[in-house]
C-alpha cells in the first residue's frame, strides 16, 4: 500500500511537469515565431494609438513571407463569449480573418498570423471584438485599426 500511493503520487508529478513542458514549448514556439518576424528586414513596422490618451496602444509588424505581429497594451479583457478577431484589410476588397484571441491580465497582446502577406495590398490591420468563434467578416467597429 506504502509502494502504490508512492507511485500515485510520482506519477502525478510526472503528469505536472509534462503539462508545464508542454505549455513552456508551446510558449517558445509563438515567441520564436515572433522573432522570426521582428528580425526579418523586410518587415514593416505601423504603430497605433500613438498621440492619443486611450488605450490601446502598440505595433503590427508585418513580413512578406512570415506573416503578421501584433504587440499591444491596455486591451481589456473581452466579455464572457466573446474574444477579440484580427483584420487584415487589403486596399481593396474585403477584410481577411487574421485570428482570434483574448489579451492577457494586465491587457497585453501579443498575436500572430503565420503565412505569406501580401504587405502592398494591405491597406490596414485592425482588431474588433467579435463572438467567441469568429466571424467571415468584422460586425463591430475596431478597437485596434493600423493603417499602412
């Protein structure tokens, strides 16, 4: 009996540390994609909500062929069922769905769309808050709005 809660209770360590691995290697990887962005010469950096007293504030970073960064402040948590959606918006046509995700506790963001952009076509990036699971195209006026 002694052996078998031992054991219970190594296993269940093991299971913690596995878990906490797991969350750190999924940390590592958005930040080095992050990085993989920043450090791209051909990166474009816009910075928004510069000048201004409200919130949010921050950069969108973005590289031909790695995608889109978006680093930002003061972004409350969203509503129960709902959850902040990023825009990609070319010149002309429609927005594209960038993503969905919630800011942090103390209102930071750090968000990433991975994949090729086409950084001439976009005329801005934008953020606004949304039903939980998405929609095809914005329904609500943005919170976030980076113009190119």
């Amino acid at each position: 009996m002694f052996f078998q809660s031992r054991e219970r209770r190594a296993e269940n360590q093991l299971a913690r540390v596995q878990a906490e691995s797991f969350t750190e290697r999924q940390e590592l990887a958005r930040l080095n994609a992050a990085f993989a962005i920043l450090y791209q010469p051909d990166a474009r950096q816009v910075v928004f909500g510069a000048g201004t007293p409200q919130p949010p504030r921050g950069r969108v970073f973005l590289d031909p062929r790695r995608g889109v960064l978006l680093l930002a402040s003061n972004l409350p948590p969203a509503p129960a069922g709902k959850a902040y959606e990023m825009w990609v918006i070319p010149k002309r046509g429609k927005p594209t769905p960038a993503g969905l995700f919630q800011s942090m506790a103390d209102g930071t963001v750090m968000h990433i769309l991975s994949g090729p952009v086409d950084v001439n076509a976009t005329g801005a990036v934008a953020v606004t808050l949304e039903p939980e699971s998405g929609v095809p195209q914005p329904t609500s006026t943005p919170v976030i709005a980076a113009a190119l």
